[in-house]
C-alpha cells in the first residue's frame, strides 16, 4: 500500500514538471515570435524614417535649382558662333557675347549696352558697322521694338535709355552733358533702366524734368 502511493506521488510530480517544462517552451517561441515582429516594425519605421529624409533632401536640391535657376538666350548677328545658349539668372549681356565666342570684326561694339541684365528668351542681335550703314536695324531685347544703333527707335524717335549714347541722351529737353553722363554712370552701375521712372534716381534729375522728357523716352 505505501509503494503504491509513492508510486502515485513519483507520477503526480513527473507530471507537473512535464507541464512546467511545456509552459516555458512555449513562452520562450511566443517571446522569440515577439521579437522578431518588434525587429521588422523596428526596421520598416527606419526605412520610413530614410525614405522621409531622402523626399526632404531631394526637394530641398530642387529648390535651390529653381532658386539659381538658368536662362536661355538667343544670341545672333556679329558673333563668332550665333545661336541659343543657357547662362546663369541675372548674366549680362558680355556674358552672352562671350559664350557666343565673342564679337567679329564686323561688330559695332558701341551698339550694345554690355552691362544690362539678360531675361529668359531673349534674342541679342549684334549690329555690324556695315548694317549701321546701310540703316539696318536689330531686335532689342526681350522682343522690343526695333532700335538703331544711336539709341533711337526709327519708327518714335524716343531716345533708349540703356542703349542711347551721351550725344543722345542730350538732346532730351532740360539734358546737358553733366546728367548725360550720370545717366549713363547710373545704367552702368545698376545693369540698365528696368523703367523709365528709375530715371529720377539718377543724380541731379528730379520728378520736374523726368516729366519733361517721360514722353520722350523709353526703355
């Protein structure tokens, strides 16, 4: 009788350490199983993380393209290699002449206002010293209207403000030789007139003679 009960106790307690044995298995693969899952979450919140970062990066470089942007220019006539070339916003137009391979003996230098800014789509045409003579004329910029070489347009008389030479300049009304030059000191400093009314920020010339002479000019 005591055998038998031992033998009872002996299986009662093998049982409870199969059961034990089997909870812990178990707990160990669900906390491996755990561990994994929490391993790729871990790793897919990374790569958004990256992907977010590089859409940042990328928009950022765009931005600053836009910002620095380009512009394309179409430069014929008197230089050495006529056609449309892609400068930096806000080039002059010597750069554009240069890029063109520079000016032919043929040109007219004095035609060009080297100084002024270029806009996107422009055409620049370089006057020879052979067309001034004939009376040709050239396309100004930004597709005005067209302009001798003395700085006049042939078809209003109005006197250009960036491309009118000194003696030009003069025979507006109220113009001597000393603001000739200023205007001319001032288009060279800031690359050009932008409009008409700048001209009153030229030394010496105030709002009375501006409106003397606004309907004789024009840019």
């Amino acid at each position: 009788m005591h055998r038998k009960t031992w033998e009872k106790v002996c299986f009662i307690i093998l049982m409870i350490m199969l059961l034990l044995l089997t909870g812990c298995a178990r707990k160990s693969e669900g906390e491996h199983v755990w561990l994994e899952e929490a391993e790729i979450e871990g790793t897919e919140e990374e790569q958004e993380e990256v992907s977010e970062e590089t859409k940042e990066t990328d928009k950022v470089q765009m931005e600053d393209s836009l910002e620095k942007g380009n512009i394309y220019v179409h430069v014929c006539g008197a230089v050495v290699s006529p056609g449309v070339y892609m400068l930096k916003s806000g080039s002059r137009i010597y750069e554009a002449v240069e890029a063109a391979g520079g000016l032919t003996d043929e040109a007219l230098e004095e035609s060009l206002n080297q100084a002024a800014v270029l806009e996107d789509g422009q055409q620049l045409y370089v006057l020879s010293k052979e067309e001034v003579i004939q009376g040709n004329t050239a396309q100004g910029m930004s597709g005005a209207s067209a302009q001798g070489a003395d700085g006049q347009n042939q078809d209003d008389g109005k006197v250009n403000l960036n491309t009118a030479s000194k003696e030009q300049l003069m025979t507006l009304s109220g113009i001597g030789e000393a603001k000739a030059s200023a205007i001319i000191n001032y288009r060279e400093e800031h690359g050009g007139f932008r409009k008409a009314e700048e001209l009153m920020e030229v030394e010496g010339i105030k709002e009375g003679t501006y409106n003397k002479i606004k309907d004789q000019i024009k840019i």
